[in-house]
C-alpha cells in the first residue's frame, strides 16, 4: 500500500508544476495533499514500535519532506512560485526512492529516548539546510538575471520564474532566517553526535568521514553567520558558502549511506 501511495504522492507533486500561477490556491492546496501523503508513507517506513528504519533513501526523502514543509510556509508569507520548478521535481523523485532502496532497519532495544529525538532533529537541520540551499540557487539565477549576463543568458522560461520571486534583498532575508535556524539544529545534532555518542546513538564516538564532513560544514555555516554579523557579507560570498556548506553535508549523510547500501551492498545495522 505504501509503495502505490508513495507514487501518488510523487504524481502530485509533479502535476502542481503544471498549474498555472494565476490558480494558486489550486496548486497550494494540491502540494498541501501531496506533502500529507509523503508524510504518511515516511512514517509507515521509518517508525515502528520497536525499531528505526534508516538508509540514504529515507534520509533524504524525508530531508525533502521537511525542505516542503518550510517552502509552504514561507511560500504563504512571500511569493515563492518559481522555487516550486526547482523543488519539487527532486522531491517526487526522492518521495518514491524508499520503496526502491529500503535501507535497513535498527533496533531501538538498549538505546536511549534519546535516540529518536537526535535522528529527528537531525533531519529537520537537513531539511532546513536543504531548503537554504535551493533558495540559494535561485537567488544565483536573481543575480545572474539582474546584470544580464549575455554570456549564459537565461532562457524565457527561466525569466519567467525568476521574475516571480521577491526581490533579492527580501529573499537573502529569507536565507539567512533559513540559515540561522538550520544552524542551530545542526549544532544540537552535532553536540547529540559527538559529546554525547554513547548515550545518544548507543556507541562510542568514532572520528570517521561522516563526523569530520559534520563538522567542517558546521563550521562552514558558522563562518557565513559570523562574516554576516561582523563584515555584513552579501551575495556571492554567502551563496558560496551557502551551497559549500550543504554539499559537505550531503556527503556526510546521504552520501556515506548511498555508498554503503548502493555501491558497497553492506546493511547499515
């Protein structure tokens, strides 16, 4: 049942892109229908009473399920249409990848309360971090429509998204509310990871890959916001960083557990 509801979602998804701007409420009520029905095949596939269902698949749908989350609330504040071209093919993609890729489950016998909580918090700061960096993206297409650069000139279909988003300045307000709450997730998941492996994830703490990208993209983030705060940095320093940041932690998290399901065939239990 999941797997026939996960590629409705997906459709769903896929269909808002084709409503028209002027029927907003059409495509916000049918984005609002296809985000519930990716939420309930997340939950069916990730939660049960007695384990967690984890893999690279799972993470990041339910990474992108958050990144919606966020786009529909500010999507209600400030005119974000034109985020949907780039959002929300991803999105129907990586909404049918668990059915795909089922990862492995684990077992919550001899782990903490805590643990559920640190695997939550860790995907609303991805989530969030994904979201940063889609409105990053976009805020590059801005720029780059702005002083016409007649060397990648952009197509009509791009102008025309672009032409619908806020002004830049409002949308670097945006980011960096974006930004700054990802960061303070990403810092609680940190310390949970680091300081407190043993009592939080049930073993000791290991200096591996995953845990030196975490914190070099940690720090990337801290960086912007000190830059931000003490320089006033702007534009392409901050999409820069932006984008570096959330790269490094796709590496982190998706991309170690993409490697070890899909490449290496090894069980992540």
């Amino acid at each position: 049942m999941q797997i026939y509801l996960s590629f409705l979602a997906a459709a769903l998804y896929l269909a808002v892109l084709f409503i028209p701007s002027r029927w907003r409420t059409l495509g916000a009520g049918l984005s609002v229908f296809a985000w519930l029905l990716h939420g309930a095949t997340l939950w069916g596939s990730v939660f049960s009473s007695d384990a967690l269902r984890v893999g690279f698949a799972v993470m990041l749908s339910s990474a992108l399920w958050v990144t919606v989350s966020v786009y529909l609330l500010e999507n209600r504040n400030f005119s974000l249409e034109g985020l949907k071209f780039l959002l929300l093919p991803p999105v129907a993609l990586a909404t049918v990848l668990p059915a795909l890729f089922p990862g492995a489950l684990i077992s919550l016998a001899g782990k903490t309360t805590m643990f559920p909580w640190h695997v939550a918090v860790a995907l609303l700061a991805y989530g969030t971090l994904t979201i940063a960096a889609f409105h990053a993206l976009m805020m590059t297409l801005q720029d780059k429509h702005l002083h016409k650069l007649r060397a990648k000139p952009l197509s009509p279909r791009l102008n025309q998204i672009v032409d619908n988003l806020p002004p830049l300045m409002k949308m670097e307000k945006i980011l960096f509310r974006l930004i700054s709450l990802g960061f303070v997730l990403l810092t609680m998941t940190v310390l949970s990871g680091v300081i407190f492996s043993e009592q939080v994830l049930g073993v000791a703490f290991k200096w591996d890959h995953k845990t030196i990208l975490s914190l070099f993209s940690w720090l990337l983030f801290a960086v912007l916001l000190a830059g931000r705060h003490w320089r006033g940095w702007r534009g392409k320093t901050v999409l820069s960083f932006t984008l570096s940041g959330f790269l490094t932690l796709l590496l982190a998290y998706v991309g170690s557990h993409f490697v070890l399901e899909v490449v290496l065939h090894r069980s992540l239990a």
